[in-house]
C-alpha cells in the first residue's frame, strides 16, 4: 500500500465508523473508581489483569466511558482517536469504540487500564454566569468487554482496581495539570454504576485525530522571563513537549489566539477559560507530554518555567474530526486563497465531535445557526456527511415538545433548565438547522436517509414557527429565552456611530426562514413521497410569501430595512414581486453602493449576499465585496494577519488593539460560509437538485476577471471534480474534469458569447449542454 492508498483506507474506515447499523451489545457493567475526586480534580483510572491462553484468532476490545477515557493494554495506548467516547447528549446514546488489540497483548498475564477524565459529560461547560459542571452525571465510569471470536474474554465488574492518575486537574475549559512524580498505586476498589447499556451505540463519526504538528515559526523572551512561541497557525490542539530537569519543577503553558498592540500576549477572549497547562517533572531522563483529556484554541503559546528544566521540544498538535481536506480553491488573488485556508482552518478546529462556535473561549458549544449557515461549506471543504447526521441527532434529542429547536446542542440548558432563564430555544436562523443542514447533505450525498431521519423534527419546527405569532409574519420578543426570540442578523454590522447603516429587524429575518424553512420542508416531502405534507406546506409557504410582501414591500418595490440582508434572501429565495424586480435590484445595488462596498451582512446575511449578486449577474458589486479590504469584509481580516475566520468582521481594529475581549473569538467558521460562492458560483460547479450527490453536476461559471485565474477541486462521491478558469483579452478557458459515472450540465449565461466545446462550437440550450464524464475544454467570450 503506498502513502496515497493508507490515506484512502483511513477515509473508508472513517466514513463505515458511521452509520448505526451492526451494534454491539455489552456485557460488561459500567464501572467507577472509589477514589474519585470530583470534576476538575485528579483524575482516576481503573485497572485488570487477565491471562490469556492463546492468540489464534484477533481480539476486540469495545469500550465506552461516562467522561472521557484513554485505554491501554499493557501500557501501550490503544487506537489513536482522542477524546473518546465522543459527545452526544448522553442521556440520549454515547459512543461506543472497538479495536482490534491482537497486536499488543501476548499470551500468559496482560493488563488493561482505562484512564477516565471529566470531558463534556461532567466537566465544566457555559460561561460563568451559566456555569454548570455534573451536567449529565456526578460519576465517570468505564465500560468495556474484550472478546475474541465472539467468546468474552474479560468485562469491566467489581473485580477491576483503581487508582489516582499524575493527571492533577483537568477539564475542556480548565486545561490539565500533570505531576510525573506521581506513581500510579492501585488503591481503590471500583463500584458499579446504576447505567443502561442500551445507550451505548457504535461511533457515528470517525475518531478525533491529531494533524501533523506545527513547529514555532518565532520564539522570543518577555520582560518576566517567559518564552513565547508563534506557531503561526491558529487553531485547535495542545502543546507536546519535552523536558529534561529536576524532579519538582514545572513547566507552566498558557495560550492566546492573538497578540494585542505592542505584542502583547493576549488571552482575555478565553474568558473563564483556564485554559493552562502545568507540568511537574518526576526528573528521570527526559519526560514528554502532551494532555490526555483537554484541548485549547491557539496560535501562540507562553512558557514558563519555575525550577531547573528546560524543553528540548515544543510543537503544537492540531486536532480534528475531519483531518482530510476535501476541497480546495485557488486563484490569482492570494488574501482570497488564504481566506479559503483560513475556513479550513476554523472547520478543522471547530469539528471536534460537535460542530462547535469556537475552540478556545468558555463555550465551544454547536451552536445551530452557526453550523447551519456553514453547512454547505463544510461539504465542500470535507467529508461532512456523518459528522453533521451525528449533530442532527443531537438535535432532534433536544427538540422541545413544543417543536423549538435549542439554541446549541448537546443541550446543557435542556439537561439543567435551571442554569438559565426561559427556554434557550427557539431562534430562527438557529432552529432552521434542522431543515437546512439535512438539504446540505442531501444535496452533497444523495443522502434520503437523513431526510426520513429528519422530517418529523422538521414538521415540528414549522409548526412551532408559525405558532410564535400564530400566523406567518413572526414577531419575535427582545429577551434570549423568550418564547419565540431570534437571535436576527446577529453581529451584523452597523458601521460607524454617527451614521449607522440599515440592518434587518428581527422580525422581518425570522419571517424569511419561516418561508425558507417551510419551502425546504415542502420540497423534502415532494422527494419522500409525502403527497399531502407537500401540498399542505406548499400552500403555507404561499401564504407566508404574500404576507412577507404584503408585510415588508412599499409600493415602489423598497424592502423594509433596505438592508443587504434583507436584500440578500428576497432575491435568493424569490421573496420579491415581479412587478416590483427592477425597482428592487435598483435598491439593492444602492444598498452596496451607500455603504462604499463594504459588507453589510451578519451571520446569517453573509453565505446568501454574494450568491444573490450573482443571481442578478451584479458582477461588478459581488467582485467589489469579495475584494474589498476594509472593514468589514472578508479580506480585512486576512490583511490583518488572520489565519482563521473571526467571529466579529472588526475582531482586531485597524491600529492593532483588540476589539471586545469579553466576546470575541479568532476562530468562528460562520462568516468562512463564503467558500461555498467561490465553488459554486466562481468555479462554476455544484450539486444538482435533481440528481443529487454530484450524479449531476450544474456548471455555471462566473467570470470575475480580478480573480483570473481560477482552480477548484473537489472530492464528491463519485471521484475528483476539477475546474480551471483563465480569461485572456475576454477569452475564457474553461477545463473541467468530471469524474466517472457523472455527468455535467453546462448552463448558458447570457453576458457571455460564442461558446466552444472540445474545439467544436456549441449553442447552450437553456436547460444546459450535457458533458459526459471525462476531461472538457470549454472556450467563450465576455460580452462587450
Ligand atoms: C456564539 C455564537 C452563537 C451566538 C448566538 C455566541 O456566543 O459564539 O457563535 O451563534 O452566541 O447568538
């Protein structure tokens, strides 16, 4: 097997780890040390020896864990995923892992050991005000069976010994400190957790897997005499390091993601985040360490160190549930392809088990609305099919009766009401995730599955929508957790003080995805055959279309908020008149125009701004946004030195200093949503909605020649999609690769001429020129 071959068999292994078809059923009892300490203090773990009499067939060994755990069969780690067994809301299933443990075990005495740390189950999660730790439990615990040829050969029980970890403190958000001269004495007994095997369920995703480390691209001394270390790539993993010294000094890590004005080390956005890690040297030879039970959100780290020791190594390790890259874009203006690398960056570090809002601060919550503006994105950019099913099934679990969909899941607000006022569900843009992400995956995978999974869900939500206001137009409340209360446009930008630029009000933005969610679900029940949801919803979806007219268009065809969001959706998603078009895109156009090009949109408003300009073959204004490098916009932040995508457009002002501490992360995909235009649109291929997961391939390339030239590639089901732009004195060149058992459909655009396929000229009809599979040179030329 060469290099490319090993990558592909990880690939395959990942997409079967998914889809819950052949459970195991365990014997074992869920078991926790007696000498636990509580969340956040010392870690426990648990302990067995077993004979073995022969190796003649493999051995499997199927574990789980309340908490997190790290297994090791005779002190060599088992598998390599991190942070098992996963997140899910666990009072519904936790994941389960199996491996194959022939390899470290020997005939005669082995022993197993599982580590066990707090993690998501019952470590620490929400920011201070809404701190809540024992979320879903006050005890960890192990399970796990060892079986070979279906005979059980061991299972977790009150026989198992436990023991104190070196491992002194950790948590998600606490970091993890490490005292090497701790020895691991058996010193307890275990006892049996009161726990329902039936949760137990197999991984639906593949593990969370270290990327190939980076190594510090600057170090340098602070006044204090700590050492810093730019890594120069911030995302989200730990440190591992090496150090040689004296038995009882330590090595004290701490992390930012920036560095404010005048270099200064600067990690107030963590918040409540301890985010630290402290190790204790035992002094034997050199020692190496990196957490087991924790990960940060950086690019920066600071060192100290207290005592005789120094490091003979520091890398950082980046971490994801999606380590290959499924997509790439490229073209002549590089802020744009570090943009592109920026989202894969904040995809990668954000995709941790949950698809979450950030990596660093105290939340790293899966947020909806985020995951759901990025959807389509994160298809493009990797293999996301399971890992946003995984998320969905979240959902659905913390769905209220009343069909609102909560604001992140796994919900600790639904689990511990008490930690909030009202009920944190509800918001549009966020709740819509449950329509929207299952069309993402539908349109990417062919996926029907997700649809059946989903549409109950789905059905619940529009009716929870239209209750709100109890009819279409939605009148959102002003108070998180109010019945009904939609987080709008959120951080869209208003521009400066003295002259605020129009924004969407809430209520006009719920009312949109109160029409788009019911138009998605509309034509979901037309793929599933469910005649009468169709037909019921399509009469709803009018409905709220008319009273979104009626409600939001003056009779000269001006939206209420003339806003670029409010723009942005109408056009996309035929919310505007026809008689009402010209004046409309007249208004919209102004709407760049008046703000000198720079971006008006939030987070929801920002993945349908540049397709809608696009629509209305607005060129110039989409070429305009997508360059400019002010802000707000895109490429301010690249300019800045981003190397991930900002949740905030004015993260860093232009003088340097940070805007916001006390909520503002370097590391939020939502506004990395763009990608997808640059795809779809700029390289010109996408899903088809007919024959979906890319049997079909829609090709529309949008020549906008700054960008000249352009490439994009793309992994879909099929094989490899590749596409190429080149324009020459208004020639364009376009090279297309489709891959096997596909076929391409080239769409006619009308501002461009004389088209030419494989040398031969062609006229497009106007449902598309078909391009079978293979290789494609298509030629044409920009209107004058
Ligand atoms: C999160 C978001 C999220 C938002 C809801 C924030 O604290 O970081 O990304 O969508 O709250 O408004």
């Amino acid at each position: 097997m060469n290099s490319n071959e090993a990558e592909m068999a990880i690939d395959n292994r990942n997409n079967q780890a998914s889809d819950l078809n052949v459970y195991y059923h365990f014997l074992g009892e869920m078991i926790s040390p007696l000498c636990d300490q509580n969340a956040g203090n010392q870690a426990s773990f648990v302990r067995k020896k077993f004979i073995l009499s022969d190796m003649a067939s493999p051995i499997t060994l199927y574990i789980s864990a309340l908490g997190l755990y790290r297994a090791f069969i005779n002190n060599k780690q088992v598998g390599d995923d991190l942070l098992t067994p996963g997140w899910t809301c666990y009072d519904d299933r936790i994941a389960y892992q199996q491996y194959d443990i022939t390899s470290l075990l020997q005939v005669g005495e082995n022993t197993i050991e599982i580590w066990l740390g707090d993690g998501w189950y019952r470590g620490r999660l929400m920011w201070e005000e809404s701190a809540v730790t024992n979320c879903w439990g006050n005890d960890i615990g192990a399970i796990a069976d060892i079986t070979q040829s279906d005979f059980l050969l061991l299972k977790t029980d009150d026989t198992w010994v436990a023991g104190l970890l070196p491992i002194t403190a950790q948590g998600i958000y606490l970091g993890e400190d490490f005292d090497a001269r701790i020895k691991k004495t058996e010193s307890a007994d275990v006892r049996i957790l009161d726990f329902n095997n039936k949760l137990l369920v197999p991984h639906e995703i593949g593990g969370v897997k270290e990327l190939s480390p980076l190594y510090p691209q600057q170090k340098w001394r602070d006044k204090n005499c700590r050492t810093l270390y730019d890594f120069g790539q911030n995302t989200a993993g730990y440190i591992r390091f090496r150090v040689k010294g004296k038995s009882g000094a330590n090595i004290r890590i701490e992390h930012a993601e920036v560095l404010g004005k005048n270099q200064y080390f600067d990690n107030r956005n963590y918040r409540s985040a301890r985010a630290e890690i402290i190790y204790t040297l035992n002094g034997c030879g050199e020692e190496e360490y990196a957490p087991s039970f924790t990960f940060m959100g950086f690019r920066y780290a600071r060192v100290t160190i207290t005592g005789e020791a120094e490091l003979t190594h520091i890398e950082m390790v980046p971490i994801s549930s999606v380590p290959d890259v499924k997509g790439g874009f490229q073209c002549g203006e590089e802020a744009i392809n570090r943009l592109v690398l920026n989202t894969i960056w904040s995809q990668r570090s954000n995709f941790i088990e949950v698809p979450t809002d950030c990596p660093q601060r105290d939340e790293r919550l899966g947020w909806t609305g985020d995951a759901q503006v990025f959807a389509n994105t994160a298809c493009w950019l990797a293999d996301s099919q399971y890992f946003l099913k995984k998320f969905l099934r979240d959902v659905i679990k913390d769905q209220r009766d009343n069909g609102a969909i909560s604001y992140f899941s796994p919900d600790t607000t639904r689990v511990r009401p008490e930690i909030v006022s009202g009920d944190w569900a509800g918001s549009t843009g966020w709740g819509d995730c449950i329509t929207l992400i299952p069309w993402q995956i539908y349109l990417h995978y062919a996926d029907e599955e997700v649809l059946v999974e989903c549409l109950p869900a789905m059905l619940k939500w529009l009716d929870y929508l239209w209750n709100i206001s109890n009819g279409p137009i939605i009148k959102p409340p002003p108070e998180w957790g109010a019945h009904g209360f939609s987080f709008g446009d959120w951080l869209q930008p208003i521009g400066d003080n003295r002259k605020p630029r129009p924004t969407i009000a809430d209520d006009c933005a719920a009312t949109i995805y109160h029409y788009i969610s019911t138009d998605i679900t509309q034509k979901i029940a037309q793929i599933l055959g469910k005649t009468e949801i169709e037909q019921q919803l399509y009469e709803r979806a009018n409905i709220i279309r008319d009273a979104f007219i009626n409600e939001y268009f003056s009779p000269s065809g001006r939206i209420a908020h003339n806003d670029q969001t409010s723009w942005a959706f109408a056009f996309l998603y035929n919310l505007v008149p026809a008689e009402h078009y010209k004046n409309a895109k007249e208004y919209f156009r102004k709407s760049i125009i008046d703000t000198n090009g720079v971006i008006g949109t939030g987070f929801i408003g920002t993945p349908v701004l540049l397709p809608a300009l696009t629509k209305l073959k607005m060129y110039d204004l989409a070429e305009n946004l997508i360059l400019n490098r002010d802000v707000p916009g895109w490429l301010y932040q690249v300019e800045q030195g981003a190397t991930s995508i900002w949740e905030r457009w004015d993260a860093i002002e232009p003088d340097g200093e940070i805007y916001s501490p006390d909520m503002n992360s370097y590391n939020h995909y939502a506004y990395g949503a763009v990608c997808e235009w640059l795809f779809e649109s700029i390289a010109g291929i996408a899903p088809s909605k007919t024959q979906p997961g890319f049997k079909e391939i829609m090709i529309d390339p949008i020549i906008l020649p700054a960008l000249n030239p352009v490439s994009a590639w793309h992994d879909c089901p099929y094989g490899q999609i590749t596409a190429h732009w080149q324009i020459n004195n208004n020639k364009v060149t376009y090279s297309l690769e489709i891959p096997p058992n596909t076929t391409g459909r080239l769409m006619p655009n009308t501002q461009y001429n004389n088209y030419t396929h494989n040398g031969e000229k062609i006229l497009i009809p106007t449902d598309g020129h078909i391009l079978p599979a293979g290789k494609h040179i298509i030629t044409f030329y920009l209107n004058e």
